[in-house]
C-alpha cells in the first residue's frame, strides 16, 4: 500500500509541477513587487498590509516578507503600509506602462521593538491576527528566535481560547474554546501530524521543541481550501525558513530543569540556525535535548457505592507513587530555494523522539463487603476482615516507551502575473513502541478473620487517608505478600502513518476598486493506523516468591504507605528467575488479540472558492467536498469456558476464540462556507463567517476489537459510528487602538450531529451476531448544541511615564455552553442531557510583563472550568475533572548584545489535577494527583 500512495503522490506532485511549467512567463502588463523588513534589516514583516489607496487594491506580505500587486494600469500611485507596533507608512511609486516597479518598505525607527523580546512577539502576532481572512490567533517567535516561554504549550495558554490539559503535570494537548483536543486538527508546514498513541487522533503539544517552530496560528474558522476536519481549531505549526530574517542567524541555549518533588537537575540544550547561502537559496534548522526527571503523588478511587445504613464508599482505592524521567530530540531542517523570479521551492522536514520510562509502585484496597455503620461517619468508611474480604495488593510498573514523529514536506509556488499555482507532497509518520515493559509485578494477601482492620477518612475529598488497625504487623509483613500476576509486553506496536499531495490554482482579476480571485484545489490523503499488542501474562511462581523478596523504599508523601516492591528489583528477579514463572495462556491469548487492529482512510478533497477584495471589504466563498473511504480491521475474542459448546463441539478447558473481522465503508460531505471581513475604519475589523465542518471517529473507535469474557461483560468498537456534522458561525470585532494594542470581542455557534461519547449498556442483548450481559461501547449522541463568547485585550503601556512604559497586559476570557443528548441504555424514549466531552464553560488567561532596557518580566495565570471527561451509565457515575488554575513566572536579563540569562518558575501555585463523579450528594474521588513546582533557568545567546 505504501508504494501505491508513493506512485499517487509523485503522480499529483509531477502534474502540478508540469502545470507550473506551462503557465505563461511573459511578464503581465505592470506589477509592483517588493519586501517589508525592519529597521535594522533583521527580520522580515509577514502579514504586513500593503495598500493601493487610488485603486483601493491592498496586499499582505508572506512569511520572506515579500508581495506583488498584478496588471496595475500605469500612473503614480500611493503605498501604504501597515504593521503592528510600528507606524504606519506611505511612499509614491510610479508604475511604467510594463514591467514591474520595486518598492521595498522599510517599518520602525527603531528595529528592536519589532524583533526582539515580548513587544516583538505581540507586534507580529497582532499583525497576523489582523491580516487573517476569519477568525485566528497566532503565537509566533522574535528575531533572535526567542519563544515567550521556555516551553510552548505554556506559551499557547496566552491566546484567547486556548487552553492546555495536562499529563502528569505538563502541559500537552490544546484545548480550543472549552473543547475537546480531539475536535482540533494539527499540522506541521501544512502536513498533518499522525498520534503516535493507538487510541486518539489528538496529538501532544510537547512533540515539537519550541526552539524548532517559527509560529503556531490557531484558526478558528475555515475557508473552503482548508481540511475541513475540525469544530475546535485548525492548528498549524510552521517551523523556521532561512528567508523568515534578512540576516544569518545562530542560536544556542542551555538549560537546567529542577522538580521539587524529584529533587533532580536536569539538562536541556538547543541550537538554532538559519543562512542564506546566496541571494536565492537558503538553509534553517536546529536540533534540541531535554531530559526531564518528576515525580506525581497519586489517589484513585473506583465503584462508588452506598451501604444499607447510609454511608458512601469506594470500594476499591489506590495509592500510586510515580517517578518518572522522560527524554525528547528533536531536529528541523528546511531548504528554500527561489527558482526564478516566479516560482519558490522548499523542503522540509523534522524528526521527534520521546521516551517516557516510568516505575510506579502502588498499593490497592478491595473491599468485599460494606463499612461497620457504628464506626463510620459522613466522612469516613471502617472496615473489617471479620465482615468480609479485605485485598491488598503491592505493585511495581516498569514500563518504558518511544515516540517519534517524522515528516517531510517538499512543494512550491508559481505565481506568473495574475496566476499564482501551489503544489505540495508530504510523507509523515508517528510510532509508539513497548518492549520488555514488566507491567506490573502484582504481589496479593487477602485478609479474612485475620483482624485487620481499615479505615478511610474522606474529611479531605480529594485526599483520603487510610489507616490499618487491629493486627498492623500482619497487614505490614512483606512476606505476606505473595506473588499474584505479571504482565510482560512483548511488544506493543502502534504506528500511523499519511501520505498527501495537493494543488491549488488561482487566477486574480483586477477591477476598478479591488480584486475578485477564483481559486481551485485538490487534495488527497492516505492514513494508515495500526495497533499490535502482544502480552505474556504470568500468575503462578514455582516456587517462593514474595514482596520480601524484592522490597525497596518509596517517595510518597501523602502518606505511608507500607512495603512497596523497589522500581528495579521485580524486573531483574523476572529474567534471573523467568524459567520458574508460569503462563496464563488464557490472559494472554485475550490480551494479545482483543487490543489489535488496522484501520485505512483515505480522503480526496477538492473546492472552489472566489475572493473579492477591496480596501475595506474582503469576501471569500465556496464549496468543499470531501470523500471517506475506511478499511477497518479487528477481531472478535470470546473466552469460552470448559464444559461450553462452541460450534457444536463440547470444550474440555477454557479456550479463547479468535476471529477476524472486517468493515468497509465510504461517504461523501459537501461543506459550504462564506468569510467576510470588513474594515470600516483603519482600526477595526469586523468578520463573519458561516461554514459546515465534520470531525472523524478516533480510529481506534472505529475497530470492531470485539471481546467478551466469561461474565458476558462485552467492551466493542463500533464500525458504524458517524463523524461529527456541524453547521458553524463565528462574528468579531477586533479594535486595534494603539502601538501593540488591541480589543476584541467575539460571539460562536455550533450546531453538531453524531456527537460520539462511550456509552455502558447494563441491560442484555446482542450486536453484530454476539450476546452480551453488560456492553461498553462507543455510540453516536443525537445533537449537540455550542455557544459561547470570547474576549481579548492586549496593551502595550508605552505612553505612561517611565518607568512603567515597559508594562504590557495580555488578557482573555472565553464562555463555552456545549450540550448534547444521549439515550440512557440505548433508549430513545429515556434522553439524558449532557455537556460535551471536555468542554469547559469558563476559561481565562492573564499574563502581565514588564520589558525595558535589559529586563523581561512575565506572571501569566491560566484557568480552566470543571469538564465531563468520561460518561457514566447514569448522571451520577459521569466522571469530571474539576477546574485547575496555575501561575507561571519568567524573568530575562539581558548581559551584553545577544546573550541573555532566563529563568522560570512553573506551577507556583502547586495546581493538582482532581477528577470526581457527583454520587450521593457530594464529589466522590476518583483521581487526585500532585506534582509541585518546577524552577528552570540558563543562557541563551544570539549571533
């Protein structure tokens, strides 16, 4: 299959490049080029708005800094120019009756503050924002190639709408308007980026090193030549071109990274470069390290229930300990190359590593039967073996993983008077990979009218201590402790894989005020998502094997724990010993087949679009179809017992059967869309916009990985889920009021088909031909409703008196209200009303920065509302993450010309992450997690 995508993708790319051949060269009747730079001739100005004022004709400047305005009648005319940050300018150029006239535009007195330092950042940002065709936020670098922060998920919680959802403390997926990661789409130089995880199409934020990417721009709305596959955002990363400055550039920076819990310094170093080897051809790239050592201090409480005397418990909770050392590489390359004066080439790529080794030890409480009523309260729950059951089991996990993400992108543009043709091809690939994870080592003792007693206090909700009593020498005594289970990955392989090619022709006509542009494309994806797992799972020991045996200390601080087996000794006792451990064929027959699968689509898109332009009036119409054609492949594991009859035949053990199985599929969107934007004034911009989008089924939903067990308890993908169809409309208002400053304010609506949530089922029945007493699967909601307002304000306070005219304010607020309606058990007549999945209804950032002479100070505060993360068969099992707000701090100094030393100070305010369900009247736990502060400081220097 992949030799067919790479005879398809040189095929389009080979067409596309044969009609920017054939395109006319003769040079159009009159044409005014040039490019827009700073002051000191460092940086090139993108999204500078260049404008004709007799012909009320206006242009934006690229990402080199360079435009072009076609067939403009002979005469003198009046360029203006206008730039965030810096004042607006005008210049005469007279135009000859053919040929073309060169007018480069030079902006600011003084260059500094457009390339250097926060000002920098928000001028450009400003500037691109404004410039943009529908709504959009964007974040992009200084000339010196400084990010704000050290990290870019932080850097992104600044733009309004945006927020990040963490991963044990660090900052990794965006979160846009309140929504789910997963309804954003993300690409890297206009290629999409493939998850590496097997059970999302959302990708981490942290996979790219921010001292590789030039700009992220966060689009919020669509015009009909962008994928339309998204109700969040489309979020498209550019990495750096030799051609983003005028001048060479090279960029070193270390940095140590310190975890107050893991009391470890650890090391981070980049390098950034970028040349022009001569006037039409240039070189940009860098690589980066970061090795990042933390510890988490982790509660889990699962099936809440309630005692015939009233009181609430859980009944199993555990004590997790995690210690953690994770490793990024991550190296850029690009090449542009001007071939003529019409056309530019350029190739690039980038190459991710992350490897995740984690060694969590952890202890687990069972309960068998309910709380002794006359020894508990309403905040605590007592518990005795002499009523029944208690288990504890003592784990140790050692897993460790690899991600990469590799892409490449080659392509162009040809633009020969009023045509302008863009061609590109791209290759990207993201793999995860297990082996030899010992995950977990399970030891057990199961105490039974032994005298051990246990008691939970939930005076804190979010931090339940446990208390053992009556024989605590016995509950303590490791050698109790016998071995139970174990889990030996050998391997887990998830691997995702897109090939593409597009083309896109536009033809610009001039009128006598403005613009109209028809334009055309094409575009085709071939994805590819795979999963294998495969396990050995061990649950007996011949021979004594006990906690004893491998015991080892622990870093919790909540509280203590008691034994724990130590994060190296289970492994090595495993190889030294794996003769004596016997296999659970059963387990893992199951477990290395119902995770399986293989899912193919491929998309071919086209549209058409036509522009009018003018000085004040912008409008952009058209129409995108999209087709999907999936092969998804799984298998179908059932367990068996012995004494069962299957096809026929009376089985004499238990046995697992395997069948494959396989779905096709194919469907069709046509999705129009309507962009206008306005500028009745020279400081303000109005826009609206109307467009139909659709979101796909994570593929790992898609797979029909059907398994039953020997309960009838069935977990099943669902072939037949539908993609999200959403109708989207989105108004601003954007005020640009001063140097740096801007207000704005914006109104969205959202009108979503098919919604997909997971779904438990506890009543029996039967899909796809197979019986089952409980069912989980993933379902289709029926509609679902988003709307919400964001506001913006940024300042830069440069017209107080010193020494405050360093101050700058970032300030956003957003309100999402996104519901839906599910069917309770599958039942039409029994609708349930719900917020959609991980959307928050309030989130706000505020950052507040002093930049003057030397120094750069940052406070930036972000906050995020409570959110519905999992949905429970009924109301009051739908689990929620609670609201999270977190304060950052960053200082710079600059020592001499190009040199500056930096620090940081993450997660001041020590923000857990707490996850609940609203049973019996109050927030039950089911995770809390703790993870301190993080200080990171070094030098950067520029040359």
């Amino acid at each position: 299959m992949h030799k067919l995508h790479t005879v398809r993708s040189r095929i389009l790319i080979g067409t596309c490049l044969s009609l920017a051949a054939a395109l006319p060269t003769v040079a159009w009747a009159s044409d005014i080029v040039g490019t827009v730079t700073d002051a000191t001739n460092t940086r090139a100005l993108q999204s500078t708005e260049l404008r004709i004022a007799e012909l009320g004709r206006v242009a934006e400047s690229s990402r080199d800094g360079s435009f072009r305005f076609t067939d403009v009648p002979a005469g003198t005319y009046t360029l203006e120019a206008r730039y965030s940050g810096a004042e607006p300018t005008t210049q005469s150029v007279t135009v000859p009756e053919s040929g073309s006239v060169t007018a480069n535009v030079v902006l600011g007195t003084d260059g500094s503050i457009l390339v250097i330092g926060q000002a920098a950042n928000l001028a450009s940002s400003l500037s691109r924002q404004r410039a943009a065709d529908g709504v959009e936020s964007v974040l992009t670098r200084d000339g010196i190639g400084q990010f704000p922060d050290q990290n870019v998920a932080e850097s992104l919680r600044r733009l309004p709408g945006v927020n990040i959802l963490n991963d044990q403390g660090e900052g990794r997926f965006v979160s846009v308007r309140g929504l789910d990661p997963e309804l954003n789409a993300a690409s890297i130089n206009g290629t999409r980026i493939p998850a590496p995880e097997s059970d999302v199409r959302s990708v981490a934020l942290d996979v790219v090193a921010a001292e590789l990417i030039e700009s992220i721009e966060v689009k919020k709305s669509l015009t009909p030549d962008m994928d339309a596959d998204t109700l969040g955002a489309s979020i498209e990363i550019n990495t750096t071109s030799a051609f983003d400055r005028k001048k060479d550039l090279l960029s070193v920076k270390l940095e140590g990274s310190y975890n107050n819990y893991a009391d470890k310094l650890t090391p981070k170093g980049s390098l950034d470069f970028s040349t022009r080897v001569t006037d039409n051809f240039g070189i940009a790239g860098g690589v980066s390290y970061y090795k990042r050592k933390f510890e988490t201090d982790n509660i889990e409480a699962a099936d809440w229930n309630v005692s015939n005397d009233g009181i609430a418990y859980a009944e199993e909770v555990q004590y997790r300990d995690y210690d953690v050392e994770r490793e990024r590489f991550g190296a850029s390359l690009s090449l542009d190359f001007r071939a003529g004066d019409s056309t530019k080439l350029y190739a690039r790529g980038i190459y991710n590593k992350f490897s995740d080794h984690e060694y969590r030890g952890d202890v687990i409480l069972i309960m068998d039967e309910p709380p002794v009523a006359a020894k508990s309260s309403a905040t605590s729950a007592f518990f005795t073996d002499a009523d029944g059951r208690i288990e504890v089991r003592r784990r140790m996990k050692d897993r460790a993983e690899e991600q990469r993400i590799k892409s490449i992108t080659v392509g162009g543009e040809t633009e020969t008077g009023p045509w302008k043709l863009t061609y590109s091809g791209s290759w990207s690939e993201a793999t995860e990979r297990e082996n030899a994870s010992v995950d977990p080592t399970r030891f057990r003792a199961r105490f039974d009218g032994d005298g051990v007693d246990v008691n939970f206090d939930y005076a804190d909700p979010r931090r339940p201590i446990f208390t053992a009593s009556g024989d605590t020498d016995l509950f303590n005594d490791p050698s109790e402790y016998g071995f139970n289970e174990l889990e030996l990955t050998a391997p887990s392989d998830s691997k995702d894989t897109e090939w593409s090619a597009r083309a896109d022709l536009a033809r610009e006509f001039a009128l006598s005020n403005g613009t109209f542009t028809v334009q055309a494309g094409v575009k085709s994806r071939w994805r590819e998502k795979s999963y294998n797992l495969d396990t050995l799972v061990f649950d007996d020991y011949d021979g004594d094997y006990t906690l004893a045996d491998v015991l080892g200390g622990q870093t919790y601080r909540i509280q203590n724990l008691g034994p724990l087996p130590s994060q190296l000794a289970p492994t090595k006792f495993f190889y030294d010993n794996r003769a004596n451990f016997e296999p659970n064929q059963v387990d893992t027959d199951i477990n290395s087949n119902s995770s399986d699968y293989s899912v193919d689509e491929d998309v071919l898109a086209g549209y058409l679009l036509g522009r009018w332009e003018t000085d004040q009036v912008r409008v952009i119409g058209g129409l995108r179809m999209e087709r999907t054609r999936n092969d998804i492949r799984a298998k179908l594991t059932q367990l068996f017992l012995e004494d069962e009859v299957y096809e026929g035949v009376t089985l004499d053990e238990d046995t697992v059967i395997v069948t494959p199985n396989q779905f096709k599929r194919s469907y069709t969107d046509w999705l129009p869309s309507l962009t206008i934007r306005y500028e009745p004034a020279n400081d303000l911009v109005l826009r609206l916009a109307g467009y139909k989008s659709l979101v796909r089924p994570k593929l790992s939903n898609l797979a029909p990985r059907f398994d039953v067990n020997e309960d009838g308890e069935a977990t099943f993908g669902n072939p037949n889920l539908k993609p999200y169809r959403a109708w989207n409309i989105d108004a601003s208002a954007e005020w640009y009021f001063g140097k740096n400053s801007a207000l704005s304010a914006g109104v969205f609506w959202k009108s979503v088909n098919n919604f997909i949530v997971e779904q438990r089922i506890t009543t029996p029945g039967n899909i796809y031909g197979v019986a089952y007493d409980e069912l989980t699967t993933y379902i289709n909601g029926d509609k679902g409703k988003i709307k919400g307002l964001e506001l913006s304000y940024n300042q830069s306070f440069s017209f107080l008196p010193s020494p405050f005219d360093g101050l700058l304010l970032n300030a956003n607020y957003t309100y999402t209200d996104a519901k839906g309606t599910v069917f309770n058990k599958g039942d039409i007549a029994d609708p349930r009303p719900i917020p959609l999945m991980s959307s928050a209804k309030h989130t706000f950032n505020v950052a507040l920065g002093y930049e003057k002479g030397p120094l750069s100070l940052r406070a930036a505060g972000t906050y995020r509302d409570k959110y519905l993360d999992e949905l429970g068969s009924t109301a009051d099992q739908d689990r929620y993450v609670d609201q999270h707000f977190q304060l950052d701090l960053s200082a710079k100094l600059r020592v001499t010309k190009g040199v500056r030393l930096f620090a940081e100070w993450v997660n001041v305010t020590d923000a857990p992450y707490f996850a609940y369900q609203n049973f019996e009247g109050a927030k039950r736990i089911l995770q809390y997690e703790k993870y301190s502060w993080t200080a990171k400081f070094g030098v950067s220097a520029s040359f």
